[in-house]
C-alpha cells in the first residue's frame, strides 16, 4: 500500500490564514503544474469554498478545469499563448492572457478581432527573472499595448520576483524598477489596471508589496520557508514490507554505499526515487551529474550528520546507503516495529509519482 496523502483541513486552515493576511488584497490562488501535483480540480474546489474567485495557470487544459467549475472566475494564464489554436482557445475560455511582447500582442489582438471579441490581458514586466516581459526600460512599447490595441483590454501588469525567499534586496530591486514602470505609465496619463508582483514568499516576508493582488502557490500547500502558521500539506503514507537483521560487515543498496558497522535491524519500504523520494532535482543513477549529485549529497549528509530519514509507526529512522528505484531501507535497531507498519514518507507533491493522490 502507498498513497499520498492530503488533509483538506490543512489546505483551508492556510487559506484562512492566507486570506486573513491578505486582509482587502485579493488573492490568486497559482494552480500550475497541475495544481502543484495535488490536481486543479481538487485544490480549485477548496480555494472556491474559501470565497476566491481568482486563479493563475500555465496550461489551458488547467484553466478548462477551473472554468468547467466556476463561470465566473478570472483566470490568469501566466505564460505568452502563441499558437493559433491555444490563443483561439484561451478567448473561448475568457482566460486573461499574459502579454509580454509587441509580437504577441499583436498576434492576440488580430486574433481577437477575428472572432469579434477583445481579450482581457495582463501585461508581464521582466524586472530580473528573465523569461517573459517587457523590460522596465521599454516604457514605450508598453504604453503602446495600452493604446493602440482595440481588441485588447490590459486590465493589469505584473512581474516575477526571483529570490522572494532569499536576500530582500533582491526583491527590492525587482519592486522598485516594476514601481517605476507603473509611475511611467500613469505619468502618461493611462491607467495601469491591477498592479501585482507578490508571490507566496514575497507576500509572507515582504507584505509592503502586496500592491493590489498576490499570487500564491506554495504557501497554500505550507510548503514554504518563512513560518506563518501555515500547515504543511502532502505526505506519502505506506507500510513496512519487511524487517530483518543484517549483520556487521552486510551493506546495503547500491554501490554498496552504506556498511553495518554492528548488527542491524533494518525495515524495506515500497517507495524510492521512482515515486518522487529525494527526487527534487531528477535522478538516474547512471547518469554522470546525478552520479556527481548523489555524492556530493552524501558527502554534505556526512559533514553536516544530515540524514534522511522516513517515520516508523511515528519513529524517525535514518534511511542506509542509496535509495533505490523501488525501495527505500531504513536503520529500525531502536524501534519495535513489524511488518505492516505505517510508515510516513516526505516527499514533494510535485515529484510524486505511482501512487493515488488521496484527500481526506
Ligand atoms: C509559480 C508562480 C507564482 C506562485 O509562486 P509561489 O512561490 O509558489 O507562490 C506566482 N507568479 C508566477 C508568475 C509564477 O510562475
């Protein structure tokens, strides 16, 4: 047995919080990646029993989910739509498109024009992240996609911090410069629409940016660096396969990496690197980087005495020597255990992998 499991209470108990902090500021709820791995469908039902009407998304099949649930929604579509039939798509939906170039916005608007219709946008500023946006020197070509495209209505601008989680001048930097291109485009006599930069660490360390909306992804799943009284969403839940003494000098896994130094009670479990276990940057073994990774890991774990560990019937265990495709050993000398046992295993809900997703 293995199942990820994901308290619903948890998920609305963030999105209290989240909504209390906001206080007036609205919230879009991020559901990329497929919700963060968890599904849209699921995630977007408890954000609309919370009352929140807007999401963001980086796929149309995503914003079909949200739509098919909720017809009024504003969806916010966090990626520059290009194809043809994507764009067409898109302006079915009444998803909000994102605008980050004269090309793009030209595209959209023909093709809004075409099916008798203006697409609400969002125009992207790339204040550091660089990937889509304008830069905050083009002014002008901003200005342009708020005058001289009928068939497009801006309705807001935004831009992406990098480091929201690290150093604040980072941030701050970021910050300034999009404050700057709202100044020029109001100093022009347009109205920006709804200015918004926040993402879930941003809003939490530096809510002096929430402006008039925040995009939060992680913080609804607690998965998040600052504390703030959010709840940790996502845990693999499956049982012991087997338990049995190895004896000095055994070793386990490959590579043989880890060796008894004594007798050893050990615990297999069904779950390893294929389901998404210390998994967050890939992983093959055979590869040479991963080969350089996973020692690089371990040598840190060696200095630092950083284990990994997984939860015996309630027990943190260290896990011995490679986790395996399949499986996982862990080092249970010290707890009374026995087969069947439940046993907890941390792992992102984005990597997950061969298991149901289960909330409860
Ligand atoms: C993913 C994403 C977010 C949400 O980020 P979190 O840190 O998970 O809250 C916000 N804005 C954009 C543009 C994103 O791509």
């Amino acid at each position: 047995m293995k199942a990820y499991i994901v308290e619903k209470e948890a998920i609305l108990h963030n999105l209290d919080v989240l909504l209390k902090k906001a206080d007036k500021t609205p919230i879009w709820a991020v559901l990329k990646g497929n919700g963060y791995g968890l599904g849209v469908e699921p995630m977007a039902q408890l954000c609309l029993l919370k009352g929140i009407r807007r999401f963001a998304v980086t796929e149309l099949s995503e914003a079909e989910v949200i739509r098919r649930l909720c017809h009024d929604a504003h969806i916010l579509m966090l990626r520059p739509v290009v194809e043809e039939e994507e764009m067409k798509r898109l302006l079915e939906l009444d998803v909000i498109a994102t605008v980050g170039s004269t090309e793009n916005a030209a595209k959209l608007s023909s093709m809004a024009a075409s099916m008798g219709t203006v697409a609400e946008v969002h125009v992207k500023v790339d204040t550091g992240m660089g990937r889509y946006g304008f830069l905050p020197g083009e002014t002008e070509k901003i200005l342009d996609i708020y005058r001289y495209h009928d068939s497009l209505a801006v309705s807001g601008i935004y831009t992406h911090f990098h480091t929201a989680f690290g150093k604040s001048r980072h941030t701050a930097r970021q910050a300034e410069a999009f404050t700057a291109v709202l100044k020029a485009i109001e100093g022009a006599g347009i109205e920006t629409g709804t200015p918004h930069c926040c993402n879930s660490h941003a809003f939490l360390r530096f809510p002096e940016w929430k402006m008039e909306g925040v995009r939060i992804g992680s913080a609804l799943l607690g998965r998040v660096r600052v504390r703030a009284g959010l709840r940790r969403v996502g845990i693999c839940e499956t049982t012991v396969d087997e338990i049995r003494w190895l004896p000095a000098g055994h070793t386990t896994g490959y590579g043989a990496a880890w060796k008894a130094k004594k007798p050893t009670k050990i615990a297999v479990i069904p779950v390893g690197w294929y389901h998404g276990f210390t998994n967050e940057f890939g992983h093959d073994i055979f590869r040479f980087r991963d080969c350089l990774r996973d020692m690089v890991g371990a040598a840190k774990r060696m200095i630092f005495g950083k284990k990994i560990y997984v939860s015996v019937g309630g027990k943190k265990c260290p896990v011995l020597g490679h986790v395996g495709m399949l499986h996982t050993v862990c080092d249970v000398s010290k707890v009374s255990c026995s087969v069947g046992d439940k046993v907890t295993v941390e792992i992102n809900p984005t990597q997950v992998r061969g298991m149901e997703i289960s909330f409860q």
